[in-house]
C-alpha cells in the first residue's frame, strides 16, 4: 500500500518533467554504462590472462639469448638451485617477417608478413610446461608439414586454417600447412617483442638444416616458490657462465605486461565514468534543489498534516531510486554488449575465461555501488525537507525560515544598493543587467561552468595523452636522439661485419646526415649480486638526447634511465660500479633520462660502439628534401636483416600497444564530453527557464523584444560555458598534466617526468570553440521555442 | 483604413484562442473596442472572462488569433517581435497586479531601465525625469532601496513611475490594486488619478466598483465578448458616492 503510493508519486513526477528527467536517465545511464564495462572489461582481461596462465604454464623466469651457449653451465647451475621444479631451453629459430609469405589454395589469395616488427620465432612444443595453447585450450603437438601461427598474426593478417605458409630460407622455400593458431602466456601481449610459431620437431630440424634462420634460446625455470623469482633472477644473473645476451623476464613482469596493456583501456573507461558520476550527481543536487523549491507548498501542508520529514523525502526518492536503478540496468545491458566487443582482442590472445561467479560479481558490485552511491547523494540534498518551515512554505512559498529570508533580503539591498544603472555608461542595457543577474544569481549558474570545466577535463587529459605519445618528439622518452631514420641490427654471427656495410653506406649517402651508431653492450653491475646492465654506447656529443637531471655522458660516465637510477638508488655525480670481462672500473654517474624501451632499464656511455656487441642501433637525419620513409624502404632491401624504419614509424610501431588504448579513450570522452555537455546545458536551461518567466514576462512588457531576453540568456550561458571551458584547459595543462604525469610514473614505464606534447590547435582552439559550441547549441535549442509563446503566460505562472 | 483623430486605441474583430489547452480554448470572440484619446477606461467582467486576455493582445504582449489593432491609426499586428518590443517601450507603459521588479536592481534603476533603454542617448534627460517621477510620487526617499525593503504601496507607485519612465501615449494597468489594502489602494488609485489628469490614456482592468467609479467610461466583458459600456464622465472627489452607487447599480444589472 504504502510503496504503491511512493511509486504512484515516483511515477506522476517522472511524467511531468519528461525532458530534464530523461536528460538525468542519460547521464545516469552513461555513467553506470562506463563503470560497469570498465570493471567487467577488467575482470575479463584478470580471468583470460589467468586462465592462459593456468593452460599454458609459463615459465616463472625465463632469460633469451642470442650467440654461442655453454649447455654444460646451465646444467650445473640447475644442479646448484633445488628452488628449480622444472627447466628447460627452448630452441628457437628467428626469421625475418619478410621471409615468411602464406597464400590460400581456395582463392588463390596471398602476402607476406613484412609488415609485422616483431620477431617471429620457430618452436616445437614443449614437454613439461611453457605451453603453446591452441583456440580449445588443448596442447597441440603439430605433425610433419603443419604449423601453428600466433592468434595476434590469425587477426591481424587475416589467416585461416588451411593456409599455406612459405619459410624462405638459404635453401629455398619450405612449404607448411596452416592447421590452427597457438596463444602464447610469454608473449601474449601486445607489448611482446616477439612470437611464437609451433612447427613439428622435424621441420624444425629442417629449417635449421636450410640456414636463414636466427638461432637463439630461452632458458626457462618453474620454480617451486614463484613468489621468488626476483632473487632467482639475482642468483642467474650473478653467474658469469650462463647465456644472457637477450631478455630476462619473471613471471611477474609478464603479468603485469599483460595487465597493463590491455587493462589501460579499462583505467580510461572507469576514469571517465567517474567523471560523469560527477556530473551526474551535480545535476540531481540542482534538480532536487529546483524541486523542493517549486513545491515547497506541498511539503508546506504535507508537514502541516503531520508528515514526518522523513517521509516525505522518502516520497521524493523514490523518483531517484527508480530513475538510477534503471539506468544501472539499462547501463548494465549495454555494457554486457560492449565488453564482448572490447575484449574480443583479449579473449583471442588469452583464453576464454570459464564463465565464473565474478563475471557477474564484479559489474554487479561496481553498479550497486554506484546506485549506493548517487543514492546517499540524493539522500544528503533532501535532507533540505527537514529544515522546510510549514508557516513560511504556505504563507511566502518560502524555503527558508524568518532568519534567512531576512538575511537574504539584507544582502540583496547591499547589492543593489551599490548598483546603478544612472551611472553606468557604455554598453548595452540588455548586456549591462544579464551581467548583473548572472552576479546576483551565479549560485544558480555555478552547474553550468563545473560541467563544462569537468567536460574540458575529460575531453583534454586523454587527447594530450595520445598526442604525446603519438608525437614524434615521444622519442625522448625512449632514450633516442630525435632523429629521423632508425636502423636496428640484431645480433647474429657477422653482425661486426653488416653494421660496418650499412655503417658506410648510410655515411657515404648524401640523403642522409649525423649518422651515429650505437653498440648494446651488456655489463654487469654490483645489485644484489651482480646483475646485468645493458648499456648503449656510442657518441652523444651535440646534446642528442634529453635529460632529466645531469647531462650526456663524457668519456668515462654513464647516464642512466630513471629505473635504472631508482633501482640502483644513484643520482648524478654518484659512482657506479660496472663489470666487463672479469674486469671491474668505477665510473660516474653523469645524468638520468626517460626511457620507455627494454622495460625502461637502459643506460648510456660515451665511445666507440666498439665490435663484439649485442646488437646495434644506428639513428640518422634525413637531409633536406629526402623522404626518410623512401631511405628506410631502400636501406630494408638492401640489408634484409637490419630493421631500418622511419623514427616515426618506430614510435608508432612501439607504442602501438598503449595509443591504440589511448586513442579508443580520447574518441570515447570526446563524443561523451561533447554529448553531456549539450544534454546539461539544455537541462539545466530548462529548468532555469521555468524560473525566469515571470523575469522575461516583465521584460517583455517593459519593451524588451524576444530577441533580446533571449540573447540575455544566451550571453549568459557563453559565459558561464567559457569560464568552465577556460578552467578546464587550465587545470589540464598544469594539475591534469601532473595527475596523468604521476599516473604513468606509477606505471613503472620509465618515465617519471611526463610533459604533454600536445596538438595545440586542437586542444587549446578547437576543443574550447566545440564546447562552447555545444553550450551554445543547448542554449539555442532551449530558446527558441520562446519566440512562438505568449508573453503574458510568464506573467501569469 | 479610417482613422479618427480622437482614437489612440481600437480594435477590430479580434479574437483569440488559446490552443495550448484540449480542446483549444477561444477566449475572446470578436471584439470592437476603442479608447479616446486622454480616456480613462476601465474593463470589468466576471473572473475568467477574458479580461486580462483583451489588455494583453490589445497592448502587443501576445498576438491576437485573427482582427486588428490599431495604435495611433498604426497596425500593431502586421508588426515584428522587435518594432511591437519597441511601440511598447516607447508608447506604452504596463502596470501588473503584483509589481514584478527585477529584483536584482534598485527601484529607481528598476524604473530607469526602460528610461535608458528607450533613449541611451539621453541619459541625463531620462534620468532627471525618473527623479522628478520619483518626487512627484513620494518615493524619491526609498530610490536606492531593494525591492523586498518597501512597502506594497510605495512598490505599486513605483510601477507607475516605471510605467510612465518613457513618457508613454497609453498605459495599461491590470487589477493594479488586487493585492493592497484599502489604504494603499486609494493611495495608488489617486496616483492614478493624477497620471490621467496630465493627460495620460489609461485602461485598468478592476474588479473593485470603488476603482471603477474613477474612470470615463466602464465597459464590460462576458465570456469574451463585449456586452456593454457606459459613460461616466470626469471624476470629481466630490461626486466619488454617487458615481459608486450608480455604477454599481449599472453593474448588477449585468449580472456582476
Ligand atoms: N495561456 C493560456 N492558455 C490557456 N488558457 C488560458 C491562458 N490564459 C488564460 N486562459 C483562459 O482564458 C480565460 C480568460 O482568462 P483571463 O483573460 O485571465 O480572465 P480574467 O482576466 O478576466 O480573469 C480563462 O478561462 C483562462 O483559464
Ligand atoms: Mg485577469
């Protein structure tokens, strides 16, 4: 009986008030939306990765290599360890992505894998654990002739089963039949440099046999306590004797990879829900607030008869209650659809988590608490009934009792006891009295600039993030000069000998300038035990690369990057111990830079980039009037196993894993920012509108024309609109740049400073011009259907 | 079109409905009125007879359904929003039941509002004029005063000062005294009085016989249409009885 009448009521004040009540429902409804695929695109990714994880058994640590191994020293070590539970080393073969092609017999269709950056590394399966894992969750074992291609290859190149891949190697072409596609827990995410093909042991044998291919290894170890990882990785690395040349990962750092690349879209959308959570409960304050106000008179008598305030607000709840549990279901739904296609790259690269408790559990808590949430919100605001005096209500229509009303009335004659229009000069009458009411009346206005100031917020932060990491300048975060030509040469056999070839040539080229190389070198440095330390070294002279504190190295120093630095506690001026051939120098520490490749451990010396190292990286300018893409094109042919890429492309190719994120939530916070800027502006109008007939009623008699009471109203709003705007962009750029900055220090990427390199048009002159835009599309929308009215009916409501 | 030179207002055939309401609601079924000019008219009717419905499409405020005014031999409904904004700043001047100032502003800027805005150019003329309107009204003294700071009395008179800020040719006032007392209202009634004395046309929608018995002439409202009038002659203090008896007589007769 009783909660029929609050639903009957609830009902009743849905329909009357159609537009701002569906307005609230959208909002309501977007929130809910975001927070809900937010968390459920989470557990999703947590539940994939695990599942994959338990399937698939990788290693706890493992350690790449490249070059001549001592079998014998891993054995012993493996001896020496009892924490091992189980070791193996994986034999691969690389192949450059340019010598793989495939073609379907069916239609005749084909192509190559060139486009991929990625090393494509040839595997059989393993026995006890470190599995690859096929789309059933099964260990598949390929036959002779047959070969299993990587998930994130199946979407990308659109393969099928029943495809043909063709191998080039030394000796022609090797022919393997397609017959399913493998996930890998190691190399799983998209931030992988690498990614295994499944071949049977003995097409392996014969791609070994026919040459081309790159062999190298992965030491692997299941430990029996995998929570110890990190001082088994100590223990590997201190041992002079063991392969090193190539990545070390644990367990761990897969995980939180894994996590953190795909995860970052979830951060983002839980990021802009919450904004819009804000906004939303903004708007339910100002609408509960206009309510009460309209009916004081009810509440006036309901209280008269003996209502206790309680029930009464509990009859004005229950509005609120039915309007934000149907949005949370509605945005439930939606989110159920949106996840699906979110993580559909998930669930392809991972595994199908089995359908558990907390798929459910999670969105269902995360909207609860957001029902929980906007409710006590609503709650809070309709506390005002308590403080409703029946006397006041009914007599003046008044919220407030005598104290306020008079107060109230004391400080509107100072104002306008200090006002005057006699001795106002210049401007128009019309501008002179919208300025004055929005003084007076700024409390009513002030939704309006938090809206659009949250809106700016939303729409900033997530483009500059992209716009930085997608500019080319980003390279000074990856520890590069910014140049225009990046060339990469892999370890191999004669790499001495193809790094002098491309060395010359690139010098000896006049379409290209500043030619620098680099040699990796690896050293070892006193941690906890001695531990790798992968140093470039090279020239730096010319102030090639930023620092963020100290300077380049000179002969003799080292530059670290900010993990590095942090690990090892050092800052500059500090000395460093290093360890090379048994041979061990003290060197100082001459600056610290950001550095978000090779997981953010790198570090810097001045010198030849002598012979015998790891690899090489040369960085070139393209002189004037050259296309560095065309050089890259023709260096690539010529030197088929040096990656030679335009700087741009490297920066795009690297952090693809992160703009891809990065863009999804710039697209989706602008079309959010701009859509609830429109619906806010024109709800809010709404209401302030019912509020103003009388105002324009007066006006109107006075000699003011409807064009003019309704430029009042849209110069109002402008304003408002653009003193939001403006606050936004500035809190973007300074506290917002901060906030994000910290954010992804927090990320352990490697970049402890980050400076937004943003678009400046776009942010700083398009973004504020299509917000103020949008407020003045509400504004336009709400106020044109006033030319049609009779005036007379704002004086009569 | 003809055009009397003693008519300031008339009206020709007007109607107007309202169809915001189901089934639309036709309050005024054709009406032909004039004003004189320098006439004092007051309209009377029964409560919902369209009273306030004729002085608002009669004034511009709202379009008529279909007839014509005329002010001044012009016709106002051929009008734009803009130049029927400014006949009404500048030839008219409206007076409500309730005051309706801005509330933001004080008196005398309320009443300066329309002053400025009607001639920017003018300041200093328009601003002395308020102030004499503020003297000659009594109400120079509370000038600089809030709204909510005097009384209903001073506040209506202040509507007269407003409404006869631009030196209006017709002033409408609607039920002006419907919300004071006996005292104000006779205080805001001499005003009145006083205002059509200068040489002011006046039309007042009344339900009090006491306002009525001021005017020139009564006419009389029923479902929206009009069913009679009567000449009263010029107002004296002296004759304020007799006219009150005779029209209220008038007015029963009516059915009133
Ligand atoms: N804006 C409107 N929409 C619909 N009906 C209206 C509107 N304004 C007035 N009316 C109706 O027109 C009739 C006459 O109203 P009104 O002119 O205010 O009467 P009076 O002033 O004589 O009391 C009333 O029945 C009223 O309900
Ligand atoms: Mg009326």
């Amino acid at each position: 009986m009783k909660d029929s009448l609050y639903f009957r009521s609830a009902y009743n004040d849905l329909m009357k008030n159609k537009g701002v009540n569906v307005a609230l429902v959208v909002v309501l409804v977007l929130s809910s939306f975001l927070m809900a695929t937010g968390s459920m695109v989470m557990e999703r990714l947590v539940g994939s990765v695990n599942q994959l994880f338990d399937e698939a058994k990788p290693p706890h640590f493992l350690q790449m290599h490249k070059g001549d191994d001592d079998p014998d020293a891993l054995a012993r070590f493996a001896a020496a360890h009892p924490e091992i539970d189980a070791w193996l080393v994986e034999e691969m073969l690389g192949f450059d992505s340019a010598a793989i092609a495939w073609h379907r017999p069916a239609t005749g269709g084909s192509g190559d894998l060139a486009d991929s950056l990625i090393d494509n590394l040839f595997v059989t399966q393993n026995e006890e654990f470190d599995f690859l894992i096929d789309e059933t969750g099964a260990i598949p074992r390929p036959s002779q002739g047959e070969v299993y291609v990587p998930v994130a290859y199946q979407q990308r190149f659109d393969l099928q089963a029943g495809d043909r891949l063709a191998i080039r190697t030394d000796n022609g072409f090797q022919d393997l039949r397609v017959q399913g596609f493998v996930r890998d827990a190691q190399m799983a995410s998209s931030l992988s440099s690498a990614t295994r093909f499944l071949v049977s042991g003995a097409d392996f044998r014969e791609l070994g046999r026919a040459g081309g291919g790159e062999p190298e290894i992965i030491a692997e170890y299941r430990l029996a306590d995998p929570s110890l990882a990190a001082d088994f990785q100590r223990a590997y690395e201190s041992d002079e004797a063991l392969p090193k040349n190539g990545q070390a990962v644990t367990f761990q750092m897969i995980r939180i990879i894994n996590a953190f690349s795909d995860g970052l879209v979830a951060v983002a959308l839980v990021f802009v829900s919450l904004l819009l959570i804000a906004i939303a409960l903004l708007n339910l304050r100002f609408v509960i607030r206009g309510t009460l106000e309209d009916e004081v008179r009810e509440i006036g008598a309901m209280k008269a008869i003996g209502l206790p305030h309680k029930a009464i607000a509990r009859l004005y709840l229950a509005k609120y209650r039915v309007m934000t549990f149907l949005a949370c279901i509605v945005g439930g739904l939606l989110a159920v659809i949106a996840t699906n296609l979110l993580t559909r790259g998930i669930q392809a690269n991972y595994a199908e988590a089995p359908p558990s408790v907390t798929a459910i559990l999670v969105p269902v808590l995360a909207l609860g608490l957001v029902y929980l949430f906007v409710v006590a919100i609503c709650r809070g605001v309709l506390r005002g009934v308590k403080k409703i005096q029946v006397v006041n209500a009914l007599v003046h229509g008044s919220m407030l009792d005598e104290r306020q009303t008079a107060r109230r009335a004391e400080r509107q004659a100072r104002r306008v006891r200090k006002t005057s229009l006699a001795s106002y000069r210049g401007g128009s009458i019309s501008r002179r009295l919208a300025f004055l009411d929005l003084r007076a009346e700024g409390g009513q206005w002030v939704l309006i600039p938090i809206v659009f100031f949250l809106a700016t917020v939303l729409m900033t932060l997530p483009m500059n993030l992209l716009s930085t990491f997608e500019s080319p300048r980003f390279v000074t975060y990856m520890g590069a000069p910014e140049s225009d030509l990046r060339a990469d040469l892999q370890f191999s056999d004669d790499i001495d000998a193809v790094r002098e070839d491309v060395l010359s040539s690139m010098q000896g080229d006049d379409r290209l300038t500043d030619v620098r190389a680099f040699a990796n070198v690896l050293y070892e440095t006193q941690g906890e035990g001695w531990e790798i330390l992968r140093a470039e070294v090279g020239d730096y002279s010319g102030d090639t690369v930023e620092f963020l504190q100290g300077e380049r190295p000179e002969p003799g120093q080292i530059a670290l990057s900010v993990l590095n630095a942090n690990k090892y506690q050092l800052s500059t001026g500090d000395k460093l111990t290093i360890r090379q051939g048994g041979e061990s120098t003290a060197i100082v520490v001459s600056g610290i830079y950001q550095d978000v490749t090779r997981g953010g451990y790198t570090a810097k010396m001045q010198g030849e980039a002598t012979t015998g190292a790891a690899g090489y990286v040369i960085y070139a300018n393209a002189a004037d009037g050259a296309d560095p893409a065309a050089v890259a094109a023709d260096y690539s042919e010529r030197f088929p196993v040096a990656t030679v890429i335009p700087m741009r492309e490297y920066v795009q190719q690297t952090l693809s894993y992160v703009t891809g994120a990065f863009r999804s939530a710039a697209v989706l916070s602008f079309v959010f920012g701009v859509g609830v800027a429109v619906l806010i502006t024109s709800l809010f109008l709404k209401l302030r509108l019912t509020r103003e007939r009388r105002k324009m009623g007066v006006l109107s008699a006075l000699g003011f024309s409807i064009g003019e009471i309704i430029a009042q109203v849209r110069g109002r709003t402008i304003l408002s609109v653009a003193v939001g705007t403006l606050f936004g962009l500035v809190f973007a750029a300074t506290a917002g740049e901060s906030l994000v900055g910290l954010f992804i220090s927090l990320a352990g990427l490697g970049i402890s400073n980050l400076a937004f390199l943003p678009y400046p048009l776009l942010v700083y002159v398009a973004f504020p011009l299509i917000l103020i835009a949008a407020g003045y599309f509400g504004a336009v929308v709400l106020t044109a259907r006033l030319r049609s009215a009779d005036k007379s009916g704002w004086l009569k409501g | 079109m003809s055009h009397d030179d003693h008519v300031t207002l008339e009206s020709r055939d007007l109607t107007k409905t309202y169809h915001s309401t189901d089934p639309p609601t036709q309050v005024i079924n054709g009406i032909d009125m004039s004003v004189r000019k320098g006439e004092f008219l007051v309209v009377m009717g029964a409560s919902g007879s369209g009273k306030s419905t004729l002085l608002y499409s009669i004034s511009g405020m709202d379009r008529p359904t279909s007839g014509n005014v005329f002010l001044e031999g012009r016709d106002l409904t051929s009008l734009s929003d803009t130049e029927m904004s400014r006949v009404r700043l500048t030839r008219m001047g409206f007076i409500f039941q309730q005051a309706y100032f801005l509330n933001n502003l004080n008196i005398r800027d309320n009443i300066l509002l329309p002053a400025l805005k009607a001639a920017p150019k003018e300041r200093e003329t328009a601003i002395a004029r308020v102030d004499a309107l503020l003297e000659r009204f009594g109400i120079a003294h509370v000038g600089r005063h809030g709204i909510t700071q005097v009384s209903g009395g001073q506040l209506q008179r202040a509507s007269i000062c407003r409404a006869l800020a631009c030196e209006p040719s017709i002033l409408f006032a609607d039920e002006p005294t419907g919300a004071l007392n006996s005292s104000m209202t006779i205080e805001v009634m001499d005003a009145l009085t006083d205002v059509h004395r200068e040489g002011t046309t006046l039309v007042m929608v009344t339900h009090d016989p006491a306002c009525a018995a001021r005017a020139d002439r009564v006419i009389y409202l029923r479902d929206g249409l009009l069913v009679d009038g009567r000449e009263l002659g010029t107002w004296s203090e002296e004759q304020a009885m007799q006219r009150e008896d005779a029209l209220l007589a008038w007015l029963r007769k009516m059915g009133f």
